[in-house]
C-alpha cells in the first residue's frame, strides 16, 4: 500500500473536489492463479477499506 494523498477527483461534470486517495497494488504468480480472481480480491479488498463497518456486519 502507497501512502494516502489528496487529489482533486471529479464528482461530476461541473464539480472538482480533493478526496484522499491511496494505491494498492497486488503481485500474485499468474501460473497459479488467474486474474481474474485476483481482481476480485482487490476489489473485496477496496469495498471493505472504504466501508469497514461491512466487514463487522456481514455474517
């Protein structure tokens, strides 16, 4: 994980607005598993940083 920046991102067409953001990069061997299962667990990854308390609520 890379450190948390601000960046200005687009909300929408008409609004710029800084939000912090961090890179999360992720090294797998492509000779075991395949990427799109690695994908998903980046993605899995990023729903739960962005939103901690699913992880506490799902069962």
């Amino acid at each position: 994980m890379h450190s948390i920046i601000t960046r200005p991102i687009a909300i929408d067409a008409d609004t710029i607005e800084n939000r912090p953001m961090m890179y999360i990069a992720l090294s797998y061997d492509h000779r075991i598993i395949d990427g799109k299962e690695a994908v998903g667990f980046l993605k899995t990854i990023k729903d739960l940083i962005e939103n901690p308390e699913d992880l506490l609520l799902e069962s």
